[in-house]
C-alpha cells in the first residue's frame, strides 16, 4: 500500500503555499481543452488534507463548462498549484498540482491515469 506523505507545495512566485497529505496514488492526466492546455498532473485529495499556508487574497477564481470546479490561480504569477470541488457525492475535495509540490520524483506520464475530460 502506498504511504501518505505531507508534500509541501506553491505556485511559481511563491505568494501561494499549501501543504497536502497524499500518496500520489493516483495521479493522472485529462484530454480536456483546458487540461490539454496546461499540462497538469493531477491528484486529487479529500479537502481536510489539504492545508492552505498562504495566498488565499491572491487567488482568482475560474470556472468552465459545468462550473462545478473552482480553478484558483495566483493572481501575481498566473499559477494555478490547486483547484476545489467535490467529488460528485458531496465530499469536499482539493485537485493537486503535482507539478507544484517540492520532492516528488520525476514522473513517467506513461504510468499514470489518463483521463477522457474531452467526452465526459
């Protein structure tokens, strides 16, 4: 089973900071146009692992399509490390930026979830 670790993680100026407890289990990619965009690497992480440090006046708020995910970006940098939504039962959950955490290895796009947002 893999282990839960606590990962520190930012956006590019620093101005927002968070702490996540997760195992990178299940991380994942989307084919959606705004994904496709990005480049994300996804995990997501009920919302009580997620500890928000710093940054909650610099964030702006983005929605899309369903408008049921809140894609916060830092207002300074552009960064978006995090968004908040649910999981479709009502449980609060936090999508992490795997890319904006410190000490993750390098990641083999290959052996990670791919995720069809473009026909959901």
């Amino acid at each position: 089973m893999p282990e839960i670790k606590t990962y520190s993680g930012q956006c590019h100026c620093g101005a927002v900071r968070y702490t996540v407890d997760t195992d990178l289990s299940g991380m994942g990619d989307c084919n959606c146009s705004r994904c496709r965009r990005i480049g994300w690497i996804l995990q997501s992480a009920p919302a009580s692992a997620f500890n928000l440090l710093s940054g909650e006046d610099n964030l702006t708020l983005y929605r899309f399509n369903t408008e049921k995910i809140d894609h916060l970006f830092c207002k300074t940098c552009g960064i978006e490390s995090f968004a908040r939504g649910d999981d479709g039962k009502g449980n609060a959950m936090v999508m992490i930026n795997v890319n904006c955490l410190e000490g993750v290895p390098t990641i083999d796009r290959s052996t990670i979830k791919h995720w069809d947002g473009a026909n959901w």
